[in-house]
C-alpha cells in the first residue's frame, strides 16, 4: 500500500505449505490480538485444530479403510479399532444389505419370513454386527470409515485432507479463539466459514446406508 501500511490476509485465505501442525498453529496466531499466547496458548489451538481434523474426516467420510476377518460361529463380525461408518460388507461376491432392526427381527425370528436366495442382512446391534442367515466363519470384506490419528508433533499433517480443507481447520480454531477472546462476531463468522457445505456428522444409527433390497415374505396362508 502506499502508506506503508502492512497488508493482512483474510484468514479465509489459502495459506501455501499449509499442512503441519506447526504451519497451521503459526497461522491461527497470526490473527489473534494474543501475541504472547498466554489467554489462547498452543496447547490450547492444538486440541481445537485437531477438533476439527476428527470432525472434517468423519463429515467427509475420508478415511476409507478394509478389513479381512472371519465371523465368529454366531455370524457376528469384529468391529475393527477407530471404526466409523460402515461403507460395504462383503461375503466373497455377495454384498450385504444394511438394514434396521425392524427388518432384521422380521427375519431373523424362524418362521415369520424367508429371505431370497443369495440374500444376506447385516445390523448393527449392541455394539456389533449381525448376520442373517447366520454367517458362520465365512470370510468377509468390510470397507469402512475409520478414524484419523491426532497431530501431536509439529511436523505432523493431516494427512487424509486436502489443502483447502486445512484451511477449514484455521477457521475452526479461530472461531474458538476469538470467542475465548470475546469477539463473537468474527468466531460466528469463522464458525459459518468452516461449516459451509458440509454434511452432518455421521450417528450410528443412520449411519447404515442400506442399497435397495428385495425381500420376499414366505407365502401366506392366503397365499
């Protein structure tokens, strides 16, 4: 400019070599009237960067993981560490069909239903899954969303996003500082920048999003 006055970025900037833990600290404080990162301090911009990085994965389903096991002889599967969201269950060339427990008991209890030939329900159900019929040690592959490991070290990255999305995480971690700073409008800000767009956090229960299925009730005797 020419008065010599100093030109700042808007922090909806993107910020090039934007990946390390340290990089995207530095780039919060540089907003912040906290210039000796006493009221807002690292440990504290860490936690909330981080935050964000377990909140972007999980909204964007990003970390996408396989797992090869075998069912138990009751058909139940191991959930795998950090699971999220499951994305396929495979049994060889038979993919599952997610449903509800509705569906499930339906089915399951002997005599109510029969399912079509090839057909294969899997619930989640008190912390596990189900299978019906009952997969008894059958090999299975399950694709899912997993969770992301936390930046501890200040070269650490998130790895599983992308720069623009690292942006989001300075956005998340500003809104958080300037409300501990007391300006709420500029967190408010900050806050509808990093939501923008994204879809909601995934809950267990919705989570399960079944492909269509063709489930044929036993005849009747009504036909």
């Amino acid at each position: 400019m020419a008065d010599g006055t100093p030109t700042i970025a808007s922090p909806s900037t993107p910020v090039a070599g934007l990946c390390t833990l340290y990089e995207l600290q530095e780039s919060v404080f540089d907003f912040l009237r906290d210039t000796e990162r006493i009221f807002i301090t690292e440990e504290a911009v860490k936690r909330w960067l981080n935050e964000a990085y377990v909140d972007l994965n999980a909204r964007l389903r990003l970390n996408q993981l396989a797992v090869v096991d075998t069912t138990d002889d009751e058909g139940v599967l191991t959930v795998p560490d950090g699971f999220i969201e499951m994305t396929t269950l495979w049994f060889g060339d038979a993919l599952a069909q997610i449903v509800d427990d509705t569906v499930f008991e339906s089915y399951f209890q002997p005599g109510l239903r029969s399912l079509e030939t090839g057909i294969i329900l899997a619930r989640w159900f008190q912390g596990q899954f189900q299978t019906y019929p009952v997969q008894d040690t059958v090999e299975y592959t399950l694709r899912y969303i997993g969770t992301v490991a936390p930046m501890v070290d200040l070269d650490d990255q998130p790895t599983v996003l992308t720069p623009e999305l690292c942006v989001r995480l300075r956005k998340y971690a500003l809104s958080e500082a300037w409300s501990k700073e007391g300006e709420m409008e500029r967190s408010g800000m900050a806050m509808g920048e990093y939501l923008e767009g994204l879809p909601a956090r995934p809950r267990l229960m919705h989570r399960m999003r079944p492909a269509p299925v063709n489930l044929i009730p036993a005849p009747g005797p009504f036909g």
